[in-house]
C-alpha cells in the first residue's frame, strides 16, 4: 500500500487544543463483550463495466482505437464528436469516438471499405497503391522515452504491393520514428509481429501502416501495447488494484450486460466482433471477455462475480454461460472452453440474474410479474448445470425487492440493491447520504423478514452491488467523475454503516472501480488511486471483522469499531465530517486496550482536496505511532482515522 509514514516515539494525542476547538465533553462508549455477526469480506467487493474508460484506456492496456475497423475509413477525417449527457445523473458534455481514428495516407481514392469477405466485423479496409505511398495513420498517441511497445498487424495483399512499411513516430523531425518493414505478403492474412521503443515523450504519436508497390492489400486487425503489459492489461493500473485488494470483481455490467452476448468475447481475440455498445456510447472491440476477466480476477487473486443478460438474452444463453465457465471438458460448452485454451472449469460461484431490470432504461425491460417467471426459469436452469453456484437476485427496495423476495425466495441466495447520491453543498449532509442510504435498504429489508412468511428462516442477505457518489463533470470520459476528500469520508461512513448491518450485508460491489465513478483515476501513461479507493484500501488492510458495539456517538461524527478474528487488537474507526479538530473520551467496557498503536488518517484542509493521475498526490494514508496518555483520542478535522490498539 502506499502510505506515508510519520514515526514518533511518542506522540501524546491528547495534546493541547484550543479549547474553542475541541468537544472535549464527547464520550463513546465501546462494549467489546457485545458484538456483531463477523463482517463479510466481500464488502470489499469491487464492479467493472464496459463503460466508458473502465476496462478500455483504463484496466485495459490497448493504446488504439477502433483496432478492428468498426467505422469507415474515409477522407473526412472527423474521428471525435462530443455526447451531452442529459439525464438526471448528468455530467454534462464528453468526447466520443463517433468516426474512424484512422487517417488516409495517399490519394483519396486509395482507401476503401470492403463488405465482402470482411477479416472480423462488418468491413475491412483495403488500399490500393499505383506507386505512391498509400496506408493508414493514427495519432494522439501517448509514448514515453525508452518505453518499448509491442504490436501486430495482419496483413495480406499481393505482391506488387510490398513491402509494406509500420512506423512509429514520436516528433516532426525525418529521423524522429523508427520503422519495421513486411517485405512480402501473402494472398491470405499473416500476424506480422513488431517492436519498437520510442526515443522522445510525446503525446501526439502516430503509429503508421504504408505500403510502396503499384498492388493492393488489406488490414485485418492491428493492435500496439507497451511491453510491460500483464497479460494484456495495464501494469500501473493492476499495482493500485492490488492495493484495494478486492475479494470480488463483479462483471461486465451494469447496464451493458442486459444486450450483451458472451459468445462475442471468447475465441480468437482478432477475430472477436466489435460493436456498438449496447447501453452506452462508443463501440464495444470484445477484447476483454471471460477468459480475459478471469485473468484479471487470477492475476488480483480475487474471485468473480458475473452477470448474466436476462434483459434481451435468454435464459438458455444464460445457462450456456455458465456451463461455459463451470462445465467439465466433455460438455458441450466445456469443450469449447477447452479448445479456446482453458481445459480446467473456471469456478466460478456467483453469478447475478441480471441487473436492474426493474429500470425502463434497462434492456429487455419487462412487467415485474414476467421477470419472476424468468428469474425463477433462469435459475432453474442454471442449477441444473452447476447446482453450487450462489445467485444473486435484482433488487430495488419496495414492489419489486418485496414481490421477488416473495415469489422468488427459494430461487436466491443473495438480493441485490443500488445506491447512488449526488453532491451535497454541506459536509456533513454530503457525507450521511451514504450510510443513511445503506441503513434505509437495511431497515426495509428487516421489515420484508417480518412480513413476508418464511423469508425470516431463509436468511437472504443483501448484495448492495452497485453503490458509490455521482455526480460533477465527466472529465475522465463517459461517467468519468473526480472524487473529493468528502466523498472519501462518506465511502468510510457507508462501511461503517454495512459493519452496523453485519446480519444482513453480505456482500457490497463499489461501482465502477476505474474512471467510470471509479476509486482509481487513469490517463494514457499513469495511474493514481482516488480518495474514494484510499477509504478502500484503509479499511480492507486494517479494519477489524468483529464489529462491537459503540454508543453516545454525537452526530455528524461517525464512530466505528471491531476486534481482529483472533481479538487480540482492536481498531476505532472515526468519521470527522466537520472543519474542527475534536477530542474523543472513550469508555471501553470488556477490555483493556494498550496504550500504544498505531493511528492512520485521511484528512486535509479542504474537503475538495482530489487525487489525479499524473499530479503529485495530495491525499494521501498518513500512518503514526501513537501513545495515549489517556482514554482519550484526537480526531483532525474533515477526516477519517483508524486508531489500532493490541488488546491486553
């Protein structure tokens, strides 16, 4: 983790405080003896969706656009148009692909589109050459000096045609590029390989494809990554998703899922249709499917958590998905699993029976009578393959969370929720939507147990699998919202609240973990964790899983505390929503906590301090060792702070 270290010998954290700017007369009591169901791991859980700049320019390492010819190339070069979000979440206007990145070299009549026999998709382009220099180019590409970059293309054509030259080129001098000829071509397509490392930091790079003969040739697919890329995805981005540590990754949607066919994204990368984006904007390459988000869960050590399009797909696509991922090597679509390089099941355990299909923005979206019957099908179905899966239902406090819980109770194991709240002009109002959210859910959810017969012994917990902040400018692409210092103490106290409601929160998937109101920020070259994703990462490496109770608690601060599975340390979670530094006097029933530990903080002066890729980091982890004089803690201002005590 990163986080910066003060080291004090001893540090009286009842220091002196101007009395003016303290509440000195505040006192939590904690009762270690009473304590709370363990708190799930899978709290920590974390949602990708292929939105925006999640996976693609931002978990994924594939610096081009539109690899697989998705739009025309053409001699009106007009690759970029602006989107102007209109809905009630909106951020307003954002870049959009809506045209091909990809510029004619040549004349104008030497690039065209073929239908016919296209390499994947809908068309290939094919270039023509009568002696001059004819090809493609795309710029606006971000390369660091001494980088190395990988990539490929495949290529075909005749021979009069050769050699056709690849160049990448970093600046506006001859010498400012460095080239890989194809000598010959072939009359089908062959991956020619290339390598290149750039001399010169630029951000206007241009990776270029020309041929020098009289023929003709065509482009299949072209791709170009750095080097250093993890098995295809970004190696700055796996380093701070390997800091949130998150026990589960729910995937690919959202919104996306519910017009999405998985048999797109296996088999041959290259040869993956790409297509518009089903719920979103911008065009879906199919890149990253299953076997790459299995990867991506492998390389985190994380487990997955799929959904599954109940929208527009059907319930025996469903079925096929699973079997895909569990099935042994002798069915059906294990055997295809097999062929496309994974003999060994997948295993996967959890899986969501769609996704707010209670919302008419959704897909498929359908009368709440007609979605139980194909959620219970669904199910059914699915069980029938793999009897050890756990489902998770859609769910959405009030008619529909009440009717599935009532005619689909014996076809979940899991009932999801979302959340989503907006920009609040007061601190303390901004930060208790959160968890006052989470704590109506829970309420409602306790409420349905008394109501609904059966549901009590059932025991159906909650997935709140989507939930975070939304709201401001969309500056990192579609969705692509900054995060503040406020909106990481909210994310703090909505953990508190989910560690309240141990009993009945299983799992919690923070939405969407990279760019799209992500925890982590990305540009072209660098990486940096949000605020939101510090809240994360503190709480998943130092919070305790044995929550006890804590009273007196004067409001808006927000006081959290739970003992580590062996209960021999326990850490004090406080939520200081105001701009006054505050003294704690606590009482601690059923234990005696040494006086020494250890205090980690994310404060600052600002509640509008943020994070951003390429900047210094401002908000940062700030870990001391601390010694108390008394029973008494010291709380800064616009912060949280998790005090770590052995217990002895």
């Amino acid at each position: 983790m990163r986080i910066k270290t003060a080291l004090c010998l001893s540090l009286i954290i009842c220091m002196s405080i101007p009395a003016g700017n303290i509440w000195s007369d505040t006192t939590v009591a904690i009762d270690v003896t009473k304590t709370g169901e363990p708190i799930s791991k899978y709290i920590y859980g974390q949602f990708i969706e292929h939105l925006g700049r999640c996976i693609y320019g931002g978990i994924w390492a594939e610096m081009l656009e539109d690899r697989k010819f998705y739009y025309p190339i053409t001699n009106e070069f007009k690759p970029w148009g602006t989107f102007n979000d209109r809905s009630f979440w909106s951020g307003g206007e954002f870049p959009i692909l809506t045209g091909s990145p990809w510029k004619v070299i040549g004349g104008e009549q030497s690039v065209h589109m073929l239908k016919k026999n296209a390499f994947v998709g809908e068309q290939t382009p094919e270039i023509r050459q009568s002696g001059a220099p004819g090809g493609i180019e795309q710029g606006e590409l971000a390369l660091l000096a001494g980088k190395e970059y990988v990539g490929y293309v495949y290529v075909c054509g005749d021979m009069e045609a050769a050699p056709i030259q690849v160049s990448l080129i970093w600046g506006d001098r001859e010498n400012d590029k460095l080239v890989v000829t194809i000598p010959t071509l072939k009359s089908d397509y062959q991956k020619q390989v290339f390598y290149f490392r750039a001399k010169e930091n630029t951000t206007k790079g241009i990776l270029r494809i020309t041929g020098s003969g009289k023929g003709t040739y065509r482009i299949g697919t072209v791709s170009l990554m750095p080097t250093d890329n993890v098995k295809g995805f970004r190696p700055d981005t796996l380093i701070l998703l390997k800091e949130l540590d998150s026990p589960v990754y729910r995937w690919p949607g959202g919104n996306f899922v519910s017009d999405y066919n998985w048999k797109d994204g296996v088999g041959d990368r290259d040869k993956r249709p790409p297509r518009k984006n089903p719920a979103w904007t911008g065009i879906e390459p199919n890149d990253v499917g299953i076997h790459e988000f299995i990867d991506l869960c492998e390389l985190l050590d994380t487990e997955p958590y799929i959904a599954v399009n109940t929208g527009l797909g059907s319930v025996e696509l469903a079925a096929e998905q699973v079997e895909y991922c569990n099935g042994a090597a002798d069915t059906k679509m294990g055997k295809w699993r097999a062929e496309n390089g994974r003999p060994e099941p997948f295993c996967v355990i959890w899986w969501a029976i769609g996704n707010e299909m209670y919302g008419d923005w959704q897909k498929g979206h359908m009368p709440l009578e007609e979605y139980v019957k194909k959620n219970n099908r669904c199910v059914e179905l699915i069980r029938a393959v793999d009897p050890s899966t756990k489902l998770i239902a859609v769910g959405s406090v009030g008619d529909w969370s009440k009717t599935m819980l009532t005619h689909c109770g014996d076809h979940m194991d899991l009932i999801s929720e979302h959340i989503y709240r907006k920009n609040k002009k007061d601190l303390a109002e901004h930060v208790a939507q959160i968890p006052d959210d989470i704590k109506r859910v829970a309420d409602a959810h306790r409420e349905y147990r008394k109501t609904i017969d059966g549901l009590a012994q059932k025991d159906i917990r909650i997935a709140m699998d989507e939930w975070n902040y939304w709201y401001g400018r969309y500056i990192y692409g579609e969705l692509g919202v900054q995060y503040y210092l406020q909106d990481a103490l909210g994310i703090a106290a909505g953990l508190h609240e989910y560690f309240r409601n141990s009993d009945i929160y299983f799992m919690a998937n923070y939405a969407q973990t990279v760019n799209v109101i992500g925890a982590i920020k990305t540009n072209k070259t660098e990486a940096q964790m949000e605020t939101t994703g510090l809240a994360l990462q503190l709480y998943r490496h130092h919070f305790g899983v044995i929550p006890v109770e804590v009273k007196g608690v004067e409001k808006p601060l927000d006081v959290a505390a739970a003992l580590t599975a062996d209960k021999k340390s326990m850490t004090i979670a406080v939520v200081n929503p105001t701009n006054t530094a505050m003294t704690l006097d606590l009482n601690i029933q059923g234990a005696e906590l040494k006086k020494e530990g250890i205090r980690r903080t994310i404060s600052g002066n600002d509640k509008m301090l943020h994070n951003a890729p390429g900047k210094e980091q401002v908000v940062n982890i700030v870990e001391n060792q601390i010694t108390r004089a008394s029973n008494q803690l010291r709380v800064e201002p616009i912060s949280v702070t998790l005090y770590t005590f052995d217990v002895q």
